[in-house]
C-alpha cells in the first residue's frame, strides 16, 4: 500500500490510541492524525473508581500514554481540543471544529476511524440531574471534579444510582472516602446484567456487610436540590433518600451521531455496525471501542461491550487493516470481573438468565471449594456457577465468586467458551496443581463434574432459590444436613425443615428419615451432600436431591425461625 | 453390569481412594476394596514441603479422607496394613499378604486396580545413602522423620540433591527451618526438566537471592558419615559441601512390580501402560496415578505425569469404567508450578528445548508485564514465554514465572494447548479485565501479539542468551537501552556494548548510531524497544532487533564492565 497512506483517527482514549500506534508500527510513512475532543490521550479510566476512592493517589498514573509520547515517538499527529463534526464520504474528507478558535477545517483521509467512545446514560425525564453535586465518571476530569466537590463541600452522604460495575467500584470509593453510600437500583439485584439473583445475593450481601445501604427494584425519579442549587435527596417510588452527592452510573450511549449523519449503518443495540474486520458499511471508515456493536461468540447476538480490554483488541486490528492487513475479530464473550469490597466477583458467557431467556435447555452446578489447597494456609473459598447445554455439556457460561482467587477461573472458563468446549473438555484440563495454587481437583473440575454427574441421571440438585421458597411457604421435605456437630454449630440454616445428621451416621440412623417426606441434602460444598444423596438412592428414597451449592453457597440470611428447638 | 461387582484397588494415596469413591457413588452395591501397605490413606502428599517447612502445623490436615470416613460412609472395605503381592489372572485373584501377621490370602476381583504409586529415585550407585540423616520426602511418615530429625539432631547445614520441583520447595523449607541449604544439580540448571535456561535462571536467582547455595552441573558421587553413621558431608565431581541433614529428591520411579509380574505391558517411561481407558493389556485391571505413563497431549509421546492432579483425574475414569461406565482420558499437558521462595514458576506444554530436541520449526517470544493494572497498587511484574508452531502459529507451550499472579496465565495456556489453539485464539481472548485484576492487555496477549509480529516480520529479536554470549564474547554491536534516564540509573546491563538513548530522543539523535553496527534495542518489557526497532527500519538501518523480554526478562546479573566511564 502506499506508504503515505492518511489514516485520521477520531477519538483519543483507549481504541484511537492503539489503532494508531499499531498503524505506525506497520506503516513507518503513513501520516496517522488523532482528533480529541479533550486535552489528555489514552486514559485509564477503568481506573477512576479506585483514583476516586484514593487507591491511587494521582492522576497522573491514569495517563498511560501522554500526547507527547505520540507526538515525539511514533510521529503521530495527536490534535488535542478539536471536534471532529461531519465526515464527507464522497470527499472522503473530515470536518473538523478547533474548539479554542472555533474554525473549522476539512481533513482528507484515505482511511478514516471512528472511535469516539460512549456517553454515561442519563435518563431525559431525571428531574434534577443537573444540580450541583451531581456526576457521573468515566473520564479523569470527571473524577478530579468529584474530588473537588469532596474537599469543598464535605459530603456526608453518598447516593450511587445503577448497581452495575462503575455502581458499585464507585460505591466502594464513596465508603473508603469516609461516606455513608446508598445504591440504588431499579432491578431485583445488584449487578442484575451479569449474575442470576442466588449469585447476585451473595455481592448484595458483601454490600450491606461492609456499611453499604443498598435498595433494590426502585427507581429514581428525581433529584431535588437546596436553595443554592446543590442536590440533598432522590425520590423513588419508594420514598425519599438524603444526599449531597449523587452518581449516576446508568450504563453508556454509544456516541454514533458522526456516523449516523454521514450515513453508516447503526445497529439495533445502538452501537455502530461492523462487519469481522471492524469495518462499516464504508470500506474505508472503520469503528472500534465503545462506539461499536460487538458479536456474541457463543450466540452470534450483537452486543454493547464497553470494556477497555475490547477497545484495545479492535484498535490493533484496525491498525492491521488500515494499513493494508487483513484481521478479524471473532467478538467478544461478555467477561466482566469486579472488586466489590473484599469479594471477588466474575462472569462469563450466559448466565442462567441469559440462557433462560435465549429458549436454551441447560443444565447448571454450583460448585464451592477452596481456591488452592484447603490445609494451605489462608486458603479462601470461592463459588463457581457453570452454565452448560443439557444435549451436548457445551459450556455456555460461569460466575465466580468468592473473597479467593476469582479471575483465574473466570478466564480459564473465558478460553473454554473461545474453544466450544464441553463439560467433559474442563473436566480434563491439565491445570497447574501445587498447594499453594491450587487443589488437586479445581473447582472448575468440580463444577463440570457436578454437571456431569446430573447429566448421567446419578446426581440431582435443587437451587438455593427453590429451597428458600419452600421454606417460605412452609412446605414439608426434611432439609437434611449432613455436616459435623460442630460445623452446624458454626452456622447452619435456622428452618423448621432443617435436620442435623453427620453423614458419617447416616447410615445407621438411615431408619429415623420419614420415608415418604422428600429429602433434601446439604452440607459445606456439595460433596457429602451428593454423597448423601446417593446413599439415600441406594437405601430406596424417592428422588432424594441435595441443595446446589450447598451452605456456602447459600446466600440468605435466616430465612424462618425453627417451629419447635 | 452386576451390583454385586467385586472391585479391588491396589494402593490408597490419590488414584485408589479416588477410584473407589467414584465407583462407591456409581454403584450403591459393589464390594469395593481398597489394598494399602501404610497405616493411613489419602496423604495430601503435595503438601509435605510446607509441613516441614512450618507453614502447615499438623500432619493431620495432610490427612484428606480417613480410612474411617471411607469404611462408614462409603461402606469402601480398607485395608490398611496390607501389600498386595501378586495377581492370578486367569483365576482372576490377588494374593494380599497381612503385614503384621505375616499371613497371605487370596482375594477374588471381578476389577482390578492398580494404583501403587512411585518411589523415590535413588541411584544405587550412590553411596552412603543410608546413612542416618539422609531422607527422601513422599508420605507424610518422611516429613515425620525429617523433622524429628531436626527436633532431635538440630542439623545446621542441609543439602537438597535434584533442583526439581519437591527439591526446591524444600529447599524453602529448611530454610525456613533455620538450615544453611545447598541445593546439588546434574545439570546446568534448576527445574531442568520444566524451564528454558533463561527462565530457569530467573528461579536460581531467586534461591540465590534467597541465601540458597546451588551448585550447579555437578552430581553427588557419595554421601559419608560420622563415626555414628550420620551423614556429614556430600561428595561431588567439584569437591565436599558439608551436611548435617540430606533430602534425596531426584524424581520418582513408578511402582510396576506387581503389574510386570503379572506380565501386564510396561512402557518405555518405565510406567504402566494404559489406554485411554486406563485400562491395562488385561481388560479387567485398570491403572492410574503415578504408576502409569500418560500421553502428551500435544506430541501423543508417552510419559511419566507424577501429579496428584492427574491421579485424581484417572481415579474418576477409572471409577466410572470398572462400573459399567466408559470415559477416556486424553492425557497430560505436563503442567506444573511452583512456589520458589517469593517467585511463582510455571510451565505448560513444551520448553523451547522440548520443541526443539523434537524438531519442530518454533517462535517463541519472551514477554513481561505487569500481573495487573499497572497503576494500581502493589502490582508485580511477571514473564511469559510463549513456544508456537513457525508454520501454524499453533501455541505448543509457556513458561511464566514473577513475583505476581503466574497460575492464571499457565492455567488459560493450558486450556488453550487442549484446544489447539493458535496465537491470534490467544490474542482474541476475552480475559476478565479490571484494575485489580488485569491490565487492560493482558501478558499472554501482549506474548501472542509478539509472536504474530515476528511471524509476518514486523518484529525481530534477539534471546537474552545470545546476547549475553555476544556481551561476554566481545562482539561489536549496540545495545541499545531506550528508557528513561532514571530507569537507567535504576538498573542497567553494565557491558560495554550498552548505551541509553531514551525513546523519546531517538528520532532527533538517530545520525549518532553507528550505521554499519547491528543494533539490538531493550527497554523495560520490549514494548518500546520494538517501537525502537521500527523506528531504525524505517530509517533504513540493517536488520536492528530488540532483545526479547528486555530488562525484566534479562536474568543474568553485570556482565562485564565498562570499557570507558
């Protein structure tokens, strides 16, 4: 390709930067032009909530690549305080407004890019969101403004709106800041994308645990200020909420009205369309990060995937193509992992929900255990929900959860999905194994072997949600644990239903279970449940099951006092 | 199949209490038992390092399931105190003698497993080696004796014999213990089985650094003791090192014995052979654990895969097959990990001098980075190098290792070489990203992207090791340092060849390069150096490389001095 190639970028942050410093590196000639609206590049900004909360003392660390790197080292023509406002497809040029002088200029192009991020969404109808203490943060102006407001106003009380990833980094930030927070939320759960509700539970729990007042399926429906014009309350259906600074974290609206006026096809999802090679419906314009739609890999569905990883892998392959290489990309799996607190919480793929929804026959285990050796000191426990198709075991999703070591399971789950791989492939993944690492069954193992088993018909489990049903509605079934004398003493659930019996007494006492009344097993992980339940098989129980998850997984409280002690 | 199945299993450490389990949940009504010559089943044998070394206070927490959970709970008869010593296979029978009553019986079988274990290598040439205080470390009745041992004869001074991986965990732990430890190596390494000479001698330095003597390249000829048969000192090819205490730890040998006598097959390892099954040449005796060979995943070449992990694996087959069932193992990746003082050391798959003994045509790339955000507190750098197929881009191997999270990268690499995936599957992968957890890239990204750009010949770069022979050999050529002054002043290569010219300043001071001098760029990771190296080729400079891996990956300490300055 010709080597003076113009490849003019729009949009400085993360999908920009790296479509331009991996255009220079293919193309020593080419004359690369970034136009940013702002005056900084290639912000960190999944960073912010952890800048806002004090974790990282400057902002500076969030300035991973300075306009000046671009400038001097890669000969890149970063044009910081400029607009790019019409694209002339014909012309193949670019309109673009100098935001200091208000002029505008037309920029030819031979390759245009369009990565002009999203826009935090804010409800129109929000009575109030303009009030002074009122924000949103996804850029570092963003963060220093909530800073600013926290050293000149002192806010007391913290409102996050929206239980989603920045909702609750944010929420976390306000509590180490030394804030009372409420989050609210409008749906039944915290983090209500990503997780089924017994999974969301246990992130609520954390939530409320560390000081955190959480309320769920309300709406805000307005913000009111004081005289001087500063937020003190949000009204939701439910009632009234004090505050004196409130963030909005709603989601992003992809930023498309470039793309739309110039006539480029904007999907159903809001974001712009691309094909494989993350080009539009204009050859020579291509779009990546937050602005574009992405493919679901394991369902072909387009999706919003506002994720800085995502934007970094669409710029190396714009860059590819836009000087003269030819790479695709195979679209995304939905991973998310947050820090809420001391728990660690992922997802990947389908969740239960999704799949639900989707019309698919699955099958699901929970699976707890430790996350490396359980004599190894320190070791922690983690929950793994695994989400597979019922015909073929082809994993279809997991959440991981747990104060351990959450990640690792959660992008080994993330390389199964990327391959179509099945119960039975993670079953026999050669994991690395030494007591300070790990088991010698990961719980990964143990998860697709819980499904495995369910597959085979030799085990049958019931979620904690049905179980805590009927309990609620005081229907009769034993719910039989079968741990120690001791672990029950430790914390076992309080229901009228529940009956201690060690498993290792199980088979003498065998005699003293109701033998028409339908036996539900639990114990720490599921192990000796199942076990359990399979020593009830033998003995002629009718479809005895035993509690997914068991009491680690367990994510209510008491949920009804006991009849009689 | 009949309920009433007679299932016996020769050994009760990981495979054999696996097995029996699995089978027990299977079938409610086998005779299921379980052959073992000690006195406790189901050791958590990998744990005995940090038993010794203090971190773990009990061997009893080493004790994973006891005989009596096993008898009561899984009505599995156990047999402690038994050796089984041969098998009839036409009268399908074992001959089990009673150890402390000296008497044999024969025990019917309509499955047989065998599941006996290794034993710990010792050459019998070597002298000396039953010297009081010379141990060698696989049950927890060895860890007893070393460390009453210790208790009783207060050994100053340790040699650990063999720098694999149970040598090097204890050689932490008798440093932890207060011992001077020698850690004695045949070869010009440690982990030589796992590591690249250049990784390996990242964890030398460690142990180095760590007050660990090794000696490398030089075998212990003889062992000699004291006048009370105490073992006081070792005797290499290079002379003495004292010794109060020695712990032989030169990898194991399985126990085939029982099976060669019943002329079952036995593989070229020395192990078991066993089909994917893991059924022996007779149909009716399986086998699993560390008394078989396994099968490479990648090259289909049979091995030894001495890892409770993968005991545990063909204990779950095994269980399933011997009742009715019919599962396949698809065998090993040769994963493993380690714990070196504070450096966590991994591999997966093939070394590159695995790949090449075998002949493939490789590239392989060395890459570091930071384990999460590089702006969030605390993060450690770590390496991965990563061994591809030339042709195919095929990932066939990875070693990580660094003071920060190394079991997540080596535990997705192994789920990708399960699939056969390639670099771009590496790169496309959709890895959980968030400060606390990840950088934005993640390392096994940044390593597939620099494979991809040597494999289309954007990048080029040189080992560490030809460097350093080309710095210790006095060759003619720039190495080309293009950090920062300050991170020059931190640490720098200290060989004549070496200058700093900051990325930065390159452009404008490029005319001082030597133009007829092969340049080799570093920098911190590579990232900037291979910025460096694009930079010279487009200013038409002749085949500049950078070297891979940079100063993170470099691993030897000053070279030699500066000529000048």
């Amino acid at each position: 390709m010709d080597t003076q190639t113009r490849i003019v970028i729009v949009g400085g942050m993360a999908c920009g930067p790296k479509t331009a410093a991996r255009a220079r590196r293919r193309a020593p000639r080419a004359r690369i032009t970034v136009i940013e609206q702002g005056e900084t590049v290639s912000e960190g900004s999944c960073g912010l909530p952890y800048y806002v909360g004090g974790q990282i003392i400057s902002d500076t660390a969030l300035l991973i690549r300075g306009a000046k790197y671009f400038r001097e080292v890669m000969e890149i023509d970063i044009l910081n305080g400029t607009r790019a406002t019409a694209i002339d497809r014909s012309a193949r040029t670019l309109e673009v407004l100098d935001i200091k002088t208000n002029t505008t200029s037309q920029m030819p192009y031979d390759k245009l890019v369009i990565a002009t991020g999203a826009t935090p969404s804010v409800p129109r109808a929000l009575k109030g969101q303009d009030l002074k203490g009122v924000f949103t943060l996804t850029k570092i102006a963003d963060a220093n403004a909530i800073l600013q407001e926290m050293e000149n106003a002192s806010p007391k009380r913290a409102i996050v709106v929206g239980a989603g990833l920045i909702g609750l980094e944010s929420a976390e930030a306000f509590k180490e800041r030394g804030l009372e927070v409420t989050v609210i939320e409008a749906l039944d759960r915290v983090l209500p994308a990503l997780l089924d509700p017994e999974m969301a539970a246990h992130a609520e729990k954390e939530l409320v645990d560390k000081g955190i007042d959480v309320r769920l399926g309300q709406r805000v429906l307005s913000l009111e200020g004081d005289a001087d014009g500063h937020v003190r309350r949000a009204t939701t259906e439910k009632g009234e909420i004090e505050a004196d600074i409130v963030l909005l974290s709603l989601g992003a609206r992809p930023n498309v009205e470039l793309a739309r006026n110039a006539g480029l096809a904007i999907g159903t999802t809001g974001g712009i369309t691309v094909n494989e090679y993350m080009q539009t419906n204009d050859p020579d314009i291509y779009s990546g990060g937050d602005c574009v739609e992405n493919t679901h890999r394991l369902t072909g569905a387009k999706m919003l995937a506002p994720m800085g990883s995502t934007a970094n892998k669409h710029g190396r392959i714009i860059g590819t193509n836009v000087t003269g290489g030819s790479e695709t990309f195979p679209g995304v799996l939905g991973t998310a992992i947050v820090k809420v607190f001391d728990l660690n919480v992922a997802r990947v793929g389908l969740s239960e929900t999704d799949a639900r929804a989707a019309g698919i026959d699955i099958v699901t285990s929970i699976a707890p255990g430790f996350e490396y050796a359980s004599y190894y000191p320190g070791a922690q426990m983690i929950t793994v929900k695994m989400v597979t198709d019922a015909t073929t075991g082809k994993v279809l999703g997991g959440q991981v959860l747990g104060k351990g070591e959450v990640a690792k399971r959660t992008d080994v789950l993330a390389t199964v999905l990327s391959f179509g791989g099945t119960v039975e492939d993670v079953a026999n993944l050669d994991l690395a194994y030494s007591p300070p690492f790990n088991g010698a069954m990961d719980v990964l193992h143990n998860a697709a072997n819980v499904i495995r088993n369910k597959m085979t018909g030799h085990a049958r489990a019931m979620s904690p949600i049905e179980v805590n049903e009927r309990i609620c509605e005081g229907e009769e079934f034993v719910l039989l644990d079968v741990r120690s004398q001791p672990e029950w003493e430790d914390a076992h659930i309080d229901a009228c239903q529940c009956r201690l019996l060690p498993l290792n007494q199980l088979r003498q006492e065998i005699s003293s279970l109701p033998p028409n009344t339908r036996i539900i097993t639990m114990c720490r992980t599921s192990i000796r449940a199942y076990q359990a339940q399979r020593i009830l098989d033998g003995e002629g129980f009718d479809n005895p099951c035993f509690m997914d998850g068991s009491i680690t997984a367990w994510p209510y409280a008491v949920v009804c006092r006991k009849q009689s002690s």
